[in-house]
C-alpha cells in the first residue's frame, strides 16, 4: 500500500501543538517496511520495525505465533524484565463503589515504554455491566456522533426496536455495523482534528471514573480532566493500525483506555516506527494508559482473539461472567497497602446510585434477561473506550488557536 501525506502550513500546524521541533514537511511512506521522511534538512532512511511486528501478529494463515505477547497472568513473563509491578503512587482520598479498592489493583509498567500502564481488570461486575450497557444503548445517541451520520434512523428509535421481541433486519444490521462513537469532542477522521463548535456534554459517568483511575494510579495532584472519547466497536476480523493520537492540544495528559469483551493483542512502540514494538494481551476489563513518554507512542490492535480458550493462558471475555482479576501474592510489604489499611479517616466513596450514574440502568442489569442482551451483542466483539483531554490543565476552548481545516489536507 502507498500512501503520501503533504502537510500545507506545517508550521502552524505543528506549532498548535507545542511540536515547534519537528522541521520535515514531506513524509513519503515508499512501502510497508521502509518510511523514507524528507525535508530540506534531513534525508533519513528508516525500517519500519512497527509494520514489520504488526503484520507478523496479524497473520491468518499460517496462525501468526503469539508467544511473544506478554501475557501478565502467567508469571513467566511478570518475572522476565519487559514489565515491572507497580503500585499506586498515593493513597486515594476516595474508593470507588464499581472497582475493587485501588491499593489491590493489579498493575504493570512496560519497561520498553515507560509510562505504558496496564491496570488488570480493576472493575467489580456490576460497573463492568453497566458501562457495557451505556456503550450500546446510550453512547451512541445524539448528540454524540457515531460512524452512522449520514443515517436518517435516530439511535434511540434504533434501540428500542433492536430491543423488541421482533428486531428489524434494519435495525440488527445497523447496531452490527457500528463501529465508532465520539463523545465530547467529536474528532474529525478526515481532517484529523478537533472542532471547536463540534462537541457535545461529555458523560459524567465516564468522566469521573477516568479522573478516579489517573488519581488511584499517576496521583491525585493530576488534574485530569476528560473532554473527548472514542468508543470503538471492534468485530472478530478488526484491526486497528499503527499510530499516534496527537490532535490534542495538550499532548502531556495520560490516554486512557478501558477494553471489554474479546481479548486483543495490543501493540505499543516508541515515538518513531523504527523502535521495536512489544506487544501485550489486553482482556475484558483491563484499562491502558499512555502516560509521559509512552503518551505519544506509536500503538496498534493487530488482532481479536476468538472467545474460546484456543490461546495459551487467554481467559475467555465471558467464562460465566465471573469476575477475572488476578490480585498479586506479594503486597505483604508493600507499604502503601499498610498506609491504606491504617488510615483513620474513612474514604469518601464513589457511589454507582449517584446522579452521575444512571441508576434505572444499572439496576435493570440485575436481571439476567436484559444483560443477556449486551452479552450477547459483545460476545463477538471488542469495545474499547479511549478518553483524553485536549486542553492544558486550565484551559479551554477560547485559549486556542483552533486549525482552519484548509490548513491540513490528506491526499
Ligand atoms: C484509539 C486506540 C486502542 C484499542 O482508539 O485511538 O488506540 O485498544 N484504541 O482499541
Ligand atoms: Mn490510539
């Protein structure tokens, strides 16, 4: 495949997002392994070591290898040293009802990627549901966009027949053929960018349970502040390729990623495509971020696993829906949990019956039927929530000097 990006008005461009340092304004990928990038400056020959490990993990036939996918559940590779054990860097002021207490989260630093974290299912069942159930039946209503926007069928209507005793053909196929939600900031796929005028209230369910998991894990001094998200709606023969997020304003602030349903091999490298890529399990639960160094990260999903226990230690998405996180042995003398424990003011909790939390869904989610609904949509798929801030820590919109969209053409 080829493909020649010309970026018109780099500078501005670029200088929009603190990137006054990269000077090339040509980039020519030549083919799947070698990126030769140009500028009046710079003549520098690359391999593509990300494409390389990507289409190696993405093979069908014969079966791509999978054995070097770090897989935390299995010991081996906890005691190699490609991931570190990491705990919590303060002790949270507050718990959250729908997690286990944070001090026992499961958690893991790439050592190739600091600041790559992986989070093993931190979610209690009940907030595993519910956030399932609001990725189908709520996300993708308006005034959120979703991948449906040329469609004249409103989603609630959509949904309300899905949810009949007899679907329509029309209605099945559209909720199959879902593939993205954008909340908040509605990126623009295209042109790459945010637009100022294109956003809608972003959903505060999520927005305080992303805020809670970057206190719990980076500290409670980081002001997060969720602004924009795309949910994507992955099948069995999905992929997603190599890439950056960088469209936001501010390019410090951790991604965070929260998957559900099938599991997926995640790739994740360096800021260029040549650093050697790993690549990890991300299961049913799990939450991702992108902090510091690995914010700007190349990162791909090169493939979903089939929901059966075909692959080596792969705990299948839905195994009864039994709760699947792996709590560690060794916490014995980890002093923050003894901090924990020892605290005398009890924490403020999170509370899923809150407003912030839609309270009819999440009881309605108790009965068996009406989950097996969203079982059953998700068996087959993946979803994955990807939420970011795109201004700096006191900042807004009007701060900003927002791209005109002829600035950026992709030809
Ligand atoms: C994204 C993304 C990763 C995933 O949406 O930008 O990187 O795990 N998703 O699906
Ligand atoms: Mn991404």
């Amino acid at each position: 495949m080829k493909s020649l990006f010309v970026i018109l008005s780099d500078s501005f461009y670029f200088k929009q997002r603190g990137l006054t340092e990269i000077p090339t304004s040509v980039f020519a990928h030549i083919n799947n392994n070698v990126a030769i990038a140009m500028s009046d400056t710079v003549t520098e020959v690359v391999e593509d070591n990300f494409m390389k490990t990507f289409k190696a993990l993405k093979r069908k036939s014969p079966p791509a290898d999978l054995g070097s996918v770090i897989n935390v559940d299995d010991s081996k590779w906890t005691s190699m040293d490609k991931v570190k054990q990491i705990y919590p860097q303060t002790v949270t002021s507050t718990e959250h009802e729908g997690m286990i207490p944070s001090s026992e989260w499961s958690m893991y630093e790439l050592t190739s990627v600091p600041g790559a974290i992986l989070i093993r299912n931190p979610f209690r069942d009940k907030l595993r549901k519910y956030m399932i159930a609001r990725c189908y039946s709520m996300y993708p209503r308006l005034p959120n966009v979703t991948n449906h926007i040329d469609s004249k069928m409103s989603y609630e209507d959509v949904w309300q027949d899905f949810c009949s005793d007899a679907p329509s053909d029309m209605s099945v196929d559209y909720i199959k053929k879902l593939r993205w939600v954008t909340l908040g900031y509605h990126y623009d796929w295209t042109k790459k960018i945010y637009v100022k005028e294109n956003k809608s209230e972003f959903p505060q369910d999520l927005s305080q349970l992303t805020q809670f998991i970057v206190h719990a894990v980076l500290g409670e001094e980081i002001k997060f502040k969720a602004e924009a998200s795309i949910v994507n709606y992955y099948h069995a023969d999905s992929t997603l390729s190599g890439h950056t997020d960088h469209s936001e304003f501010d390019l410090t602030a951790p991604l965070i990623s929260i998957s559900f349903g099938r599991t997926c091999v995640f790739m994740i490298g360096g800021q260029s495509k040549a650093q050697v890529p790993e690549a990890l399990f991300l299961r049913d639960g799990d939450v991702f971020i992108m902090s510091r160094n690995a914010r700007m990260s190349y990162h791909a999903v090169p493939r979903i696993l089939p929901n059966d226990s075909s692959y080596l230690n792969y705990t299948p998405a839905f195994p009864g829906d039994v709760h699947t996180s792996n709590i560690p042995t060794d916490r014995e003398n980890c002093h923050l949990k003894r901090t924990y424990d020892e605290k005398a003011t009890p924490c403020k909790r999170i509370k899923l019956e809150s407003e912030k939390f839609s309270a009819d869904l999440i009881s309605s989610l108790e009965d068996a039927d009406s989950w097996s609904l969203f079982r059953r949509l998700l068996s087959g798929g993946r979803l994955n929530i990807n939420v970011r801030q795109v201004f700096e820590p006191g900042k807004g919109p009007e701060d900003y000097i927002w791209p005109e969209k002829d600035n950026y053409i992709a030809i």
